[in-house]
C-alpha cells in the first residue's frame, strides 16, 4: 500500500513532467546535450522544433563525408565512415521497386514503377508522397498513361497530341535530371525533373498538381541544379 509520502513524491514528479517545456532548457545546456549525441541523433534533434533548430545550428560543426546506404526488404543500414559506425534501423516507408533520383540534406528523392514520386528522410523515416503523375498536369497537354502490367521493364508513356514517349527504368535511372530542394526548418520543399530532353516537371509544396513547363523547346542542353532559392 502507498504511503502518504510516496504518493506525495510521485504526484510532484508527474506535476514537473506536465509543467516543464523541454523545448525551453537553457541554451548552454542544450547545446552540451546536442554535441554529446551521435550522428544520427544529433540529425534527428533538429527537427524536434525551431528552439532545438536554432540551437543546434550554433553547436560545434562534424565533418561532413558521404555515407553509405544499405536497405533491403525489412531493414535499413547507414555506414558513417567518419566515425566507423554502422547505424541499423528499419526501411518502412521505402518502397521495394523504387530508385534514388536525387537528394538534399537527410532527405531522398525516390521514385516507383508506377512513376510514383516520393521524399523519405533517411533519419526521422518521415516519408512524403508527391502527386501522382497520372493526375492532370497543369500547363501543358501532356498526361501519363501507365502500364497496368506488372514485372515489366515498360512504365508507360507520355503523351501530347504531338508525340508519345516510353517511360521505363533503363530512361528514368540512367538519366538522373532531377533536383531536391527542402527548407530543414520550414518544411518547404521543391521537386523538378527533365524527361527525355523534352519535358520539365516541377512540384513545389502546397501545389495540387505538377507543373510541365515545358513552352515545345529542346531541352536537350538544359540540365538542373540548385543555388540558393533559385533553379
């Protein structure tokens, strides 16, 4: 049976859990707390809210090297070599017939045999999908048809009143025109890709649809990249 002390302790316990904001500890202490952590955790803390931001964007900087991903069907594996760690997780989120596109800090830009685009967060498995590319696609006549057979190489097609283009992975992975663009402390983002020198996609966060922006040029020596807020 509980004695009157013991209930005391465990009802002041519970009164500081429900009243502390732990988004408000000092910033030296969290600071220390931070720069403690290991890699992914030290990632990961970011995005717990804009103090915790604001903060880590003040801690002592790591190394920045290229790590390497591994996933197959159940598990995730992400090898740092600048610490000698191999960090385990789960890859849910990850679809099993996707492939990299493009990437912009902890996140990835995937895409799927039914030409599904999506970004997942290596760290927080946080995934987004983006609108799928058989919905209408706003300022140009161009739709996509998909292949509804499944194990097949094919995806299926662009077409415009002018033309039809094979959309497959053998066009899709060797031609990696895409790029990512995501505001770690906002939230907002932006998608673009060129498809077969012809047509350049984009989405951008809030939009209902894609954008094909492309006015009947050839793109052929166009490529894209991302400096600052500009494409």
């Amino acid at each position: 049976m509980d004695t009157p002390n013991g209930l005391m302790r465990e009802e002041e316990r519970r009164n500081v859990s429900e009243n502390h904001d732990w988004s408000k500890l000092y910033p030296d202490l969290l600071r220390s707390i931070l720069e403690s952590l290991n890699s992914i955790d030290f990632h990961r803390a970011r995005t717990v809210c804009s103090d915790w931001y604001s903060i880590w964007k003040t801690c002592v900087k790591r190394p920045l090297c290229p790590w390497r991903i591994i996933y197959g069907k159940d598990s995730l594996m992400l090898l740092n070599p600048g610490e000698g760690k191999i960090y385990k997780g789960t890859n849910v989120g990850l679809s099993n017939d996707s492939y990299y596109m493009t990437s912009s800090g902890n996140w990835l830009l995937m895409v799927d045999s039914h030409l599904g685009f999506y970004i997942f967060n290596l760290l927080t498995y946080k995934r987004i999908d983006l609108p799928s590319m058989e919905s209408s696609i706003r300022g140009g006549n161009v739709r996509f048809e998909r292949n509804r057979e499944h194990g097949v190489s094919e995806w299926g097609h662009f077409v415009d009143p002018g033309r039809k283009d094979y959309v497959g992975k053998d066009i899709i992975i060797c031609r990696r025109s895409a790029v990512l663009w995501i505001d770690e402390r906002t939230g907002d983002y932006v998608v673009a890709w060129i498809f077969n020198n012809h047509y350049l996609f984009s989405y951008k966060k809030g939009d209902d649809s894609w954008w094909n922006w492309n006015d009947h040029l050839n793109m052929e020596s166009l490529n894209l990249s991302f400096f600052g807020f500009g494409l």
